[in-house]
C-alpha cells in the first residue's frame, strides 16, 4: 500500500492511498466462496453452484462491498502509519476502480490541532469568600414564608400584593383580539404578569366592581399586531383577597420534611442547605473563571467536523428543552455555531491539561461528592450504594471531579485574589461569558 499526505491547510489533509489489485481481488473471492455455499440458484444444489455461474451472477455486488471495505480499512492503517489523528469522517474521492487494476482513492479530512495549553500564569482569578450570617438564615426564612404565602378573602379595596379574581375582555378599535379575554383568573397586584399599567389601575378595587381601564402594549411586545397599541379593557373584580404569611411553626416545618427540632432545628437546616449553595456558587464562578482564561490564554484552530458535530448536539438539547413540532435540524446552524465552537474549544483545551498534568479522578473526591449530593435525600447511604452500583452515574460523578481537579491544577499556577463578599453576592449568577 502506498501512501502520500499533503497538508492543504492548518488541519486539513490530503491523502492519497494506493492499494495493490491483489488486495481487492482477495477479497472479492472470499466473498463469492461465502455466496457459493449459501446460494439457492434453480438447477442446481447448494453449495454445488460452479464458481463460473457465482462469478457471473454475484460478481458486481462483491467486487462493490469488497471495494467499500478495503477503503475503509485501508484508510485508518494510513492514518495510523502516518500517525495522523482524524476528526470526523473523511470525504473520499475514488480515483481508479477498475477490475485489474491498483485501487487509488483519496481521502480529505481534518485532524485534531495540536495544543499544548501554556499561559496559566497570565489568568486572574476572583476568588470570592464568604459565611452564612444569621441575618442571612433570617433573609431566607422570610422568601419560604412568602413562597407558602396563603390568600384570605377580605372586604376592602384592593391594594399592592393583594390577589384578585377577575374577569376580562379586552378590545383595540372595538375589537376583540385573540387572548385579550379571560374568566375566573387569579392576579397578584405588583406581579408584573400583566401589561404595565394593567395592575396598576385595580389598586383600589372592591368585589363586585367593574372597571374600565386603557393600558398600552410596549413596543417590543411580542405579538407585533399589538405592540405599541392602546387597549380598552373590561375589568371585573371578583373577589379580592389578602395575603397572609404563614407562622414559624411545626405545621410549616414540616412542609420542608423537618418534623422535629423546633424553629432551631429549621433553621439548621436552612443553614446547611444555604451553605451547601454558596460553595457550589462560588466553585461555579471559579471555574467559569478558569474556563475562560484558559480558551483567552490558548487559542485554537477548531476542526468543522467537531463544530459541526456540537451543532447537531444542541439543536437536539433545543429541541428537547423548548419542545414543539419541529425537528432539530430545522433550526438555523448558525444559532449554535459559536457556541459549538466555544464547547469544542474548551473540551480540547481541558483535554490537554488532563493528559500534560497526568490527570486521573480522585477515588477519595469522588465519593466526597457522591456523599455531599446524597446528603440532600433522606436515605443517603442508598443513594450513595445506588451510585456505586451504576456504572454510567459513577463515570459523569468521576468527570465532574476530573474537571475540578483541571480547575485546581489551573488554580496553582494562576493569578488569585481573594475578595470577601456577602452571601446574596457570593450566590447571585455570573454573568454569562461572550462566546469564544
């Protein structure tokens, strides 16, 4: 077999391949021998056909699979002897195919780029501090009162954060438009579920009464026939009802699977639980930090294939996540395509620290974190024996770890200021990284 490579870019390659005649004809007779004792032709029994009728019938469709075969085996020898590491499949383009003759194809693709991650040094990391302040447990309890918040019917006017019931028709120019009408919905004034200037103008409502109200839809709405439009809405008020928070108490507690304790029982668990959050929210930001400074510090040439193959994997997440009657590749390549490149990225670069650091999933890690998500269930040790027991759960536990151990690796090396913060600004998110 002979082979030539010829470099028409930074990661594509060119690859002739000649395959000696032998080769193909070899194959070609294994496969009518195997017809030969199998076939069912009429005048004959089986495996007594003559090679000559074989040949004549099966000939053409063996001479094709033998063909597809050698190309495909005799391409990933090349790439080994040449040591080449392809990315994606190659496009192959026959050359000589004829009976008797050598087998010349030639076969373009990329291959992976080479990298070798350097510039840690150079990548400044935030690293945020902070404690779970008893005023902050006290924060929290109050957002649980307010997420259990009941409603009681009252008679008086509405006001802010009162619920009502109503019922609505809504007209521009004196007609009806499409979702502009409604019976028996539940409303919290101050919500901002509505049009602005929708809840604003029931403040003062009583039950019973009907009020006629002219909001306007903002420009940017997002049905256009209505944006920028002023409404005429029919309004009538069913009933108004005022919240109320609810008490501090075993009843409450136990709503939150805590049945014994008291309110400092309760309050130790929030506290855990607050705690839990705010490390992984701050081993969140570090690492998008690391991430970061990493693609910045190393820049790569990404292969098409890769990028490609990212699209095509979330245009499905898309499909799955937003749901309707549409089919990924439906949507537009180039909504994904900097991301993909972004992920493809940093799945390369991440690789390469792994294998330059001799990286490998700390068994001691692993089981830590098995043993913090656990923590969050009741029965912990089943959750922890379940996780041990499935292979799969086990594998994306360990990569979780071995990204973590690229993170302190990056850590070391790095620029790192510490900065205490409070504990609303240690969990509040990130903002989003500009795509790569």
């Amino acid at each position: 077999m002979q082979v030539s490579v010829e470099s028409t870019s930074a990661l594509e390659r060119r690859m002739s391949i000649t395959v000696p005649a032998e080769r193909i004809e070899t194959q070609v007779n294994k496969r009518l021998q195997q017809t030969a004792q199998k076939a069912k032709i009429p005048g004959f029994r089986p495996g007594k056909v003559p090679m000559s009728v074989i040949r004549q019938r099966f000939e053409a469709d063996a001479r094709q699979e033998a063909v597809g075969d050698v190309i495909q085996s005799s391409f990933y020898e090349a790439v080994a002897e040449q040591k080449l590491a392809p990315a994606g499949q190659p496009s192959v383009e026959p050359k000589v195919l004829e009976k008797g003759k050598d087998l010349e194809f030639v076969a373009t693709f990329e291959v992976f780029p080479e990298i070798k991650v350097a510039g840690l040094e150079t990548i400044a990391i935030e690293r945020q501090q902070a404690e779970v302040a008893d005023s902050d447990v006290d924060n929290m309890l109050d957002i649980l009162r307010k997420q259990n918040t009941r409603f009681e019917a009252v008679e008086r006017a509405a006001e802010k954060d009162d619920q009502l019931n109503i019922d609505f028709v809504g007209k521009i120019d004196g007609e009806a438009f499409a979702g502009g009408s409604a019976t028996g919905t539940q409303l919290v004034l101050g919500s901002g579920r509505m049009i602005p200037g929708f809840e604003d103008a029931l403040v003062g409502a009583k039950a019973g009464e009907e009020r006629v109200i002219n909001p306007t839809f903002p420009g940017d709405y997002q049905n256009l026939d209505l944006a920028g439009k002023t409404a005429e809405f029919t309004v009538k008020v069913n009933s108004v009802s005022a919240p109320q928070l609810p008490e501090l108490n075993d009843e409450f507690f136990a709503l939150f699977g805590i049945k014994e304790g008291g309110i400092e029982g309760f309050r130790a668990e929030v506290r855990k639980n607050m705690e839990r959050e705010l490390r992984q929210a701050i081993k969140s930001k570090i690492k998008n930090q690391v991430m970061e400074g990493l693609l910045t510090a190393n820049p790569v040439e990404v292969p098409k294939a890769l990028i490609a193959s990212e699209v095509n994997n979330l245009r499905v997440q898309a499909v799955q996540q937003f749901g309707g009657n549409i089919k990924p590749d439906q949507l537009p390549a180039e909504l994904f395509e900097e991301q993909a490149k972004r992920r493809v990225s940093l799945g390369l670069i991440v690789a390469e620290v792994v294998k330059q650091f001799e990286l490998k999933p700390d068994d001691a890690r692993v089981r830590e974190l098995i043993q913090e998500m656990a923590s969050a269930y009741q029965e912990p040790e089943q959750v922890v024996a379940w996780y041990y027991k499935n292979d799969q759960q086990l594998n994306e536990v360990r990569s979780v770890v071995l990204e973590e151990q690229v993170v302190d690796t990056v850590l070391q090396k790095a620029n790192v200021t510490d900065k205490s913060v409070s504990y609303e600004e240690a969990v509040k998110p990130a903002e989003a990284p500009q795509a790569a």
